[in-house]
C-alpha cells in the first residue's frame, strides 16, 4: 500500500513538474522580447516606465507597449521587431480604443468582440500605427478590422475567415 501511494505520488510531482517545464520554456520568448524592446526603447526614445507589452504579428512583429515621457504623459511605443525601427505616438493625440470600436459599429454588426489590440497595419507598402479589432460576426466566421491610430479613417477589413 504504501509502495502505491509513492508511486502515485511520485507520477503526479513529475507530471506537475513537466507542466511547470513546459510553461516556463513557452513563456521565456515573450519575456525575453520584453527585454530587447524595453532595452531599445529606452536607447532611441526620451521614454521610462515601460508596460502593457505584447507582440503583434502582422505583415511584420512588432513589440508594442506604452511608455511615459518626460511629462509623465502615456506614449505608445511600436518596435519592429526586424530592423529596430522605433514609432512612438502620444495616446492622447490619436483615437482611442472605444473610438476604434465605434468606427466598427458604424460599419459593421459584430456578434462577438474577441480582441482589440495596438498593432501595424500596412497600407500602400507604409506601416501605420492601427488598432487591430478581431471579431466573430452572426455568421460565426472570424473577421479583422483595422483603424488608423492617427486618424480614426477605416483602414481596411478582412471578412469570413
């Protein structure tokens, strides 16, 4: 009996320690594209305090944050991934993320809102700063819309995925 409850014991600290392993492994190239953003971020730009970090993978990835600026004003900050080209954008001079959402509902019925994020959009060969909304609509199929950050303009939609 006590053989058994080892064993079984033993299975489960080592199926608990796989998973642990396997997490961290997946979880490590995020961590370390935070680092290299933050770390060019902080060389190129007059920014500290850097969060709210995510890769955005488009036509091209790109590591997008917010930072503050020397007036403590939030400051996005997009970071591609290939060259290092830096893009920053003051967020109270572009839409914001319930801007972008209404320009959608103008033109569009979503059913479900899965995701809004910051990301880049491609337009004419030029990558422009865009909130990337990703929806499901009442046809159940899955749909990209994209609002320029600057501007609030449409961008372009890709529909029924």
């Amino acid at each position: 009996m006590k053989k058994w409850l080892f064993f079984s014991i033993l299975i489960v600290v080592t199926i608990v320690g796989i998973l642990v392993n396997v997490y961290l492994n997946a979880v490590e190239p995020v961590k370390a594209a935070e680092k290299e953003a933050v770390q060019i971020a902080s060389e190129e730009t007059n920014l500290s305090d850097f969060t709210n970090f995510s890769l955005y993978s488009g036509e091209e990835t790109y590591y997008v944050m917010t930072g503050k600026n020397a007036k403590q004003e939030d400051v996005y900050v997009w970071i591609n991934e290939k060259n290092s080209e830096v893009i920053t954008r003051n967020t109270k001079n572009g839409i914001t993320k319930k801007e972008a959402l209404n320009k959608l509902y103008q033109e569009k019925n979503p059913n479900e809102i899965i995701e809004v994020r910051l990301g880049m959009a491609r337009i004419q060969k030029t990558d422009r700063p865009a909130w990337e909304i990703f929806y499901r609509n009442n046809n159940d199929t899955i749909n990209y819309y994209y609002v320029d950050f600057d501007t609030g303009e449409k961008l372009r939609a890709i529909d029924n995925l």
